[in-house]
C-alpha cells in the first residue's frame, strides 16, 4: 500500500521548519530506536538545520533522526543495497574527460567547432549534460528530436546533434569506469525497493520550491515503498483562492506547479492519499521568525500592489545610504558591533547577504578582519584564486617564452626562496635592461648588466656598490630560474600526459610547496584567520587529487604541451573548496541565491542597487530561452530558463528580505568601486511595504 503525501503550505515564518523538527523531535520521545525519520534538504542547509535539530532534543541525541540532502540519502541507502564500489567521478574528472573529448572530437563539431576551443566552455558543457541526464534526455530522445527540426529550426538541429554526439561520448568514457552523481540518483530510484533502510521510515522534505525528474522519482519510490512523506512548500495558505498561487506571475506560483506535479505526476498514478496542512503562523510563539511588526508588515506587503504604507514607527529596519561600497560595508560593520555590544547579539545570529559577490566579498574581508568581527563566508570557494594554483598556472606560461610579466607572477606566488623585496629589485632590473628570453634568465654567466653614467667611456668600471648590486641580482635571478629551467627540461623530454604532471609535480616538490603550506596553515591559525587556514589546508590534498585523474584519465596518452595546459586549466577552474565552518560564533557572508540564515535575529542585505536586486535575466548554458520552448513545445520536459530565471528572482528576494527576526538592514552605494553612479530602485520597496523604517545616509 502506498504512503501518504502531506503537503503543508504555508508564507515565510509561518513555521514550516520549525513543524517538521517538532514531528520529527515527538517521533524520537516516543520512540527513541525504530525506524528512520528523514529530512531531506537542499545540501546547503543540512548542517545549520541538523545543529537545529540537536538543539531541539535538549542534548538527548538521537539515532533515528537523519538529515540528508539527496545525494547524502543515495549514499545512504547504497550502503545498504550495494552500488558504492564503482567510483564516483568528481567535477574535476567531468571537466578533464569532456575536455579530452572536446579535442578528439571537436572536428566532428557543427555548431560547436569554435566554441569548443574557448576557455570555459567544458565548464557550460558540464552542466548542461547534467542537465539533460537529470531530465532524462538520452541521446536518441536528442537525435530524433534534431532530425524534426531539421527544416525549421536548422542552427537548434545542429546543436542537439553536437549535444548527443558529446553525450553519447561521455557516457562511452564512464562506461564501466565512473558513475556522477545523477546516475548515483538513477541508482537510488532502482535500489529503493529492496532498501531496508527506508523500510518503515518517515520522510520530511523541506526547502525546495521545486524537483526535478529524477528527485520526483525518488519521492515516488518512497511513496510506492509505503512511507509517508511530508512536502513543506513556501505558498500561500488560501491555496487556489489566491492569486499569489495559481497566477503565472505570483510569488509562489512555482511551488504551487510543483505542488501540481507531485500530485498528478507521483500521487495518483501510485493511489497515494494527497493532504494538506497550512500553517499561518508557529504553533509555539517563540518559534515565530518576525519579533518586530514592521518585518511582518515587509513579509506580507513587498510584492503587493498597490503598495500600502504601513502607520507607525519602523523600529527593526533601517535603509541606509552610502556614498561608496567601502563606506556601506564600514557602516554595516559599525552597526553589527553595536548589536553585539549593546544588544548583546551573538555573531551567530548575524548574516549578511550579497547579491554583487565579486564587488563586496573582498570588501568585506577586509573591513571585519579590521574590526576583529568573527566571518565565515558560506558557499563554495574557487581554488583557481589560491596562490598554487595560480603557481601552477603561471609556471607554464613562464618557461613558455620566460617573457616579463608571467616570470614575475610565478615569483609572487609566495612559493619562491625570494621575499616581496628581493622579488621587487629583481622586477625592477628586468624592466630596466628589458631581460627576456630562456638564453638570459639562464645563462652560466653572471647578468653583466648595469646602469652606465656616461655613453662615452665604454669601458667604465663598477663601482663597488653597483658591483654588490649586481651580485646580489644574479643570486636572486639563479633562485628564481633554477627551478623553473629544470621544470622546463623536464617538459621539453615529456611527451604524455604522465610525463607532464610528473614534471609539475617536481616543481612543486622542488619549491617545498607542502612545508610552506603548513607554514602559512599555521599562521593564519595564529591569526584566528581560520577559514584560511583550512583552504590552505585542503589545497594541496585537491591539487593531489587532480594530478591523480589527470595520469588515470590520460595516462600514456600523447598530448601536445599546449593541450595538456588546456586540460588542466579546465581542472583548476574546476576545484572548488568547501570550507567547515571553524567555529560557533561568527556572522555568517552567503548571497541570496543558496543561504541557510532562516530566522537570524539581525540579517544585512547590501547592494541593494537597481539592476542587482532583481537582477535581470540573462540566459545560461547552452540552450536559448527560444530553445527551451521549442524543446518544451516536441514534448521534452527541460526547465524553461529565462522565465522561471526571472519568477525565481523574484522570490529569492522575497526570501532574503524576510529572513530576520528582529533587525533588517537594508543599503545601498551610490558610487561604484570606480566612482561610477549606481541606480538605486531596490532598497524602496522595504521603505514602503514596511512601517516607515530608520533611514540613515553615511558620508
């Protein structure tokens, strides 16, 4: 018999969260061991929300309470059933194999000959054949589909012909070898029956606004295996009497499609009983997110039109005005100070959100570092921007041509025997005698060159300060060149991929890259700078592990330089770090689009510019918003792009804005970092929607 699918609806803080911990908290004090109650999440909230939980149970711990994202749940029942002995290819490997498919097959290409040679594009590839595996898009369904466009829609035949030719590639490659994380999910769908992990067990999934094909699948395995399963969806509680609902343009019209989907697609082709709860505000009063009106007046007003001022006074909101980024991140420090000091806020309870990452994160480094206010950035960090791989990087691009400008980027790296001094006299001298070439950086002879006084007397003799200088330079230049010639040896002999890594590899080991690691590893923890510390920490382990599938996805294939260079760029750009939390207390930096600060007492929204908030549309991937509608029109399912690109914005702001419980900031720059004006429409909707909040310009 199948399992029930429970729905509960409800707006933001109405205690959708908060429901499923106390279910799940009562199923654990009636029964301690038994079978499994499991919440799943999207992966970036699992770990705020399983400390939650903990919390809950006031230090009882439990054993049948999990808390998963999808993949970790896979994991789980694989344990079980069998299926976690093939490896798991990571997106490094994905991006070194459909690079390597990219050149064997780039040829073969019609719509994607040139753009297959362009940095980046293994990137967009990537996710767009995730994409199509996680919509179930198989290469023949994409052969066919290209053949009924041929006469119409020619440059969209090409593309998905280029697409199942690549798809069909890469699934040749991990044929026996890898599995990725959407076959671990078709895995999951074909082991689920015979689990005996979810044999009883009850499901709460909250968090998402939508799923895709194969996360619907799973739910209806749940459902067919006879579990209950509870569907927390962001919606209005008047259900398909509000027009926030059932609109094409409402606020929660995306939930509501999906609440559609799980119904007619997963319910009742299974029999399962469909039923609905709505919750409108939390059972417990201390479990209700907005402790200031003016932030319930914001939750329930921010998209309504026309716009109702609210009567009273704003306390719990301020809009702030400031005449640049670096004076808006200041006052907001200033500010975040005063609630720990006066109000006795804990940092923990403190997130601040970014929409503009690039323009603010580096910002805020600085100034909370400076005002010795505890910060962890949550979301994943991009390795390329760690000094080694930037080593990595520029060491080829050094003894390529031994030209001026890489040559110095290598030595600045911090990985060289030379200090920031040494480095700076040695770049002075190179720009002054324009030094370049293999023949000069490694001549046996001492560098001769030197500042002459006069163009009469060829034969004008040193000083014996210009000769000490001109010592010490050749010393510099020998430390700098020595490792980067034997490097550059070693490549000149190699002729595949394992000769090539094998050679970056000894430059590393001939710097003592590792040794220095530990030493900037333990500075930074001396410094409390501890998320630093971790970074350095893993780099080296993930820099390892790249090397590894590079030999063991090219081995002793032979490979041009210039190839190989293409590769493993392709794989720096993919290694991403993600970073534990050091610590308890600390605010917490996330942006808008994947946080988990739901319910922080004090939330910090900057940026709020014209253009950022919302941002405009723009299209991703490889596909066009018109070729998602031509795919949608032939019977496809895909996700249509630009559309629900711009209703999702519009939600990750209403999101963003009614997170906090108690202080909502709200700023904006009217000076770019470079002095250009900033349109400033987003910070007037908090304005209006809620009672007339503080308004605050800084010089």
């Amino acid at each position: 018999m199948a399992g029930c699918l429970r729905f509960v609806a409800g707006r933001a803080g109405a205690g959708k969260t908060a429901l499923c911990e106390r279910e799940i908290a009562e199923e654990l004090k009636k029964a301690p061991i038994g079978p499994a109650c499991v919440l799943l999440l999207p992966e970036h909230m699992t770990y705020r929300v399983e400390r939650e939980l903990a919390a809950k149970l006031a230090g009882d711990g439990f054993l049948r309470a999990y808390v998963f994202g999808f993949r970790r749940f896979a994991r789980q029942v694989l344990l079980g059933t069998g299926g976690l002995l093939r490896p798991r290819i990571t997106e490094v490997g994905r991006r070194l194999m459909l690079r390597r498919i990219l050149t064997q097959h780039g040829e073969k290409l019609a719509f994607f000959r040139r753009a297959a040679k362009q940095r980046g594009f293994g990137a967009t590839l990537s996710e767009t054949l995730k994409e199509l595996k996680s919509y179930e898009l198989t290469p023949e369904k994409l052969g066919k589909v290209a053949d009924d466009f041929a006469e119409t829609e020619d440059a969209l035949s090409d593309k998905l012909r280029d697409l199942a030719l690549l798809e069909a590639e890469f699934a040749k490659a991990m044929e026996g070898r890898y599995d990725d994380a959407e076959d671990m999910m078709n895995l999951l769908i074909e082991k689920l029956p015979s689990s005996k992990f979810i044999q009883g067990a009850k499901f709460w999934v909250d968090g998402f606004i939508f799923f895709n094909p194969q996360e619907r699948q799973v739910l209806a395995g749940l459902l067919a295996a006879g579990c209950d399963v509870t569907v927390t969806l962001p919606l209005d509680p008047a259900l398909n009497k509000s027009f926030e609902n059932t609109s094409s343009t409402g606020l929660f019209n995306r939930s509501w499609r999906t609440r559609k989907d799980l119904i007619e697609q997963v319910a009742r082709p299974l029999g399962a009983a469909v039923k609905d709860v709505t919750v409108t505000e939390p059972q417990d009063a201390a479990e209700g997110r907005f402790q200031a009106p003016a932030l319930a007046a914001i939750e329930r007003g921010l998209f309504r039109h026309p716009i109702e001022p609210q009567e009273g006074a704003g306390a719990g909101v301020q809009i702030v005005e400031a005449a640049n980024r670096r004076i808006e991140v200041e006052a907001a420090a200033a500010d975040i100070l005063r609630l720990a000091r006066t109000e006795h806020l804990r940092y923990r309870d403190i997130g601040i959100l970014v929409r503009e990452e690039d323009a603010y994160l580096g910002l805020l480094k600085l100034v909370l570092e400076d005002r010795h206010i505890p910060f962890f950035i949550d979301g994943r960090r991009e390795t390329v921007h760690h000094p080694l791989a930037e080593l990595v990087r520029s060491a080829f691009e050094a003894v390529r041509g031994w030209r001026y400008e890489p040559v110095i980027r290598t030595l600045r790296t911090g990985f060289f025997p030379l200090t920031r001094e040494q480095i700076d006299k040695l770049e002075n001298y190179v720009l002054e005698f324009g030094v370049r070439g293999a023949k000069r950086w490694t001549m046996e002879e001492p560098w001769p060159w030197h500042r002459r006084r006069s163009l009469d007397d060829a034969e004008e003799e040193l000083t014996e300060n210009d000769a000490e200088a001109l010592v010490e330079i050749d010393y510099l230049r020998r430390q700098a060149a020595g490792p980067l010639s034997d490097f550059a040896a070693k490549l000149a002999k190699g002729k595949t991929v394992r000769d090539y890594t094998a050679a970056i590899y000894g430059l590393l080991e001939a710097l003592e890259v590792p040794a220095k690691l530990t030493a900037w590893t333990e500075a930074s923890e001396h410094d409390e700078r501890l998320a630093s510390a971790s970074e350095h920490r893993q780099v080296w382990d993930d820099l390892l592990e790249l090397f590894d599938q590079l030999v063991e996805a090219g081995g002793d294939e032979a490979m041009t330089r210039r190839d190989f260079e293409a590769i493993l760029g392709d794989g720096l750009d993919a290694l991403e770090m993600k970073i534990i939390p050091p610590g308890l207390d600390y605010v917490t930096v996330a942006p808008f689009d994947q946080n988990s600060l739901m319910n922080a007492k004090a939330i910090y929204i900057l940026g709020a510019g014209e253009g950022v908030m919302p941002r405009r549309s723009r299209e991703k991937g490889l596909f066009s918003d018109a070729d998602r509608q031509h795919l949608s029109e032939a019977g496809l399912e895909i996700a249509s792009g630009g559309l629900d690109g711009s209703l999702a914005e519009k939600f990750l702001l209403y999101r963003g804005f009614t997170e906090a419980s108690n202080h909502l900031w709200v700023s904006y720059a009217l000076a770019g970092s470079e002095g250009e004006g900033v349109p400033l429409a987003a910070a007037r909707k908090p304005r209006h929607a809620g009672r007339r909040g503080s308004d605050r310009a800084q010089p």
